[in-house]
C-alpha cells in the first residue's frame, strides 16, 4: 500500500468561515444546554419549595464555582438564542446572500460576545 | 431492509414537520427565556414568596408546561439532529437517542411535578 497517501483529515488544519464557526456552536451550545437541563430543574424546585432551601440555592449560588456553572449556561443559552434568530431571520429569506451571511454571523458573535459580558457583569 | 432500518432509527420521519416544529418550539421558548430572565433582572433582591407565587398563578403554569413541551420536542430535533450527524454506528446511534429522549420525558414529568408542587 501506498504509504504517502492521506491517512485522515485533521480537522483543526483547516481554517473555517466565520459561518461555520456561527453554525458549529449553535451545535455545541444546544448540546450543551441540553446536558443542563436536570440541574436547572433541581435549582427550580429547591427555589420552589420552601423558603429555607430558597436562602439556602441562593447561598449556594454565591459561592465562585457555582457562579461559574451558571454563567456557562446562560451563555451557552444566549449565544443560541441569538444565532437561534439569526437562522429565523434567514428563513424568512432576510439575510441569505453570502455577504450578508458572513455579517450576520459576525453579528451574532458580537451580541453574543455583549449579552455573555452583561450577564458576567450581572452575576459577579 | 435497509430502508425499512433507516426508517424506524430516523424516528420523527419527516423533516419538513421537524423544520417548522423546530421553529415554532424555539419562539416559544425565546419568549419564556426572556421573560423569565428578564423578571430575574428586574427582581435583584427577589424573595420567596413573590417567587413562588409566580409560579403558583395559573397563566404562568400553563406558560411553563408549554415551555416543558417545548424544550421537550425542541431539544429531541436538535440532539437527534446532532447525533445522526456524528455517529455513525446505527446500534450506539440508536442507544444514545433513545436515552436522550427518555432522559427527556422524564425531565417534563419532573419539570410538572415541580410547578403543581410549588
């Protein structure tokens, strides 16, 4: 066999267009959010269930680590909310070209990157 | 055969309605998230009364239940999507769909219990 021959495409060689960065962490977000889901419901129902576990979730939620996990979340939510509306927007054929695409995604990337501080901000 | 299997792993069977679901899921779930975060912003020092009776009127009950639906069918599309994307054997394909997917039953049915126990 021929040993010269490609053996795999390495995929971080590549350089990617900012509309495929856009569309892979609309991906990884999902996910991501997805795989949190039960410990934002257990945070629901200790808010909910009596006003002793309530003081005692907000006094968990002080503590750094916590915070951490919270505002991974919430910005692995808004960063697929907001290229969530990006992908609405396209449906309705605003915004289709490959010009304007390129924008949009660097749009989203920006909003994002300013909802991701805010809510930084908003946390600490 | 071949056709028959693809057919039965592909469990939702037509994109077209997976397309508009997945849409109309996500402006629900938009409007939820956004409302949700923005009383949480406009609520600094929220306490736990005011919290629970929220979630104790009836608008916002349904609102949530139809939030959980959401999540549910949206959350299906999309991690369906994603795992047929990037695996390739149909037997694990199949195991990690179905548990996602039990996984997501079973957080609606929590997810209520939480709101009728509130």
């Amino acid at each position: 066999m021929n040993k010269q021959r490609p053996i795999n495409v390495y995929l971080l060689t590549y350089k990617y267009p900012v509309t495929a960065i856009i569309s892979v962490l609309h991906r990884v977000s999902g996910a991501f959010v997805f795989l949190l889901i039960p410990l934002l419901l257990w945070m629901l129902a200790s808010s909910l269930a009596s006003p002793q576990q309530f003081d005692e979730l907000q006094g968990m939620l002080g503590n750094p680590m916590m915070k951490l996990i919270l505002w991974l979340f919430l910005s692995a939510l808004l960063y697929h909310l907001v290229a969530g509306i990006r992908h609405l927007a396209m449906d309705f054929g605003v915004g289709e070209s490959l010009n304007s695409a390129c924008r949009s995604a660097w749009a989203v990337a920006i909003i994002a990157a300013i909802l991701i501080l805010l809510t930084g901000i908003w946390l600490w | 055969m071949v056709n028959k299997l693809t057919s039965i792993t592909s469990l939702t069977r037509n994109g077209v309605r997976d397309w508009l679901v997945q849409r109309v899921t996500s402006l629900i779930l938009a409007v939820y998230i956004l409302f949700l975060l923005g009383y949480l912003v406009f609520h600094p020092s929220i306490e736990f009364f005011a919290w629970q009776s929220l979630f104790q009127s009836t608008a916002f009950r349904v609102f949530s239940v139809l939030f959980l639906l959401s999540l549910m069918w949206h959350a299906w599309i999309g991690m369906w999507t994603i795992v047929t994307d990037y695996i390739k054997p149909a037997d694990i394909r199949l195991a990690v769909i179905l548990i996602i997917i039990i996984a997501l039953f079973a957080y609606v049915i929590w997810g209520i219990d939480i709101l009728w126990s509130a």
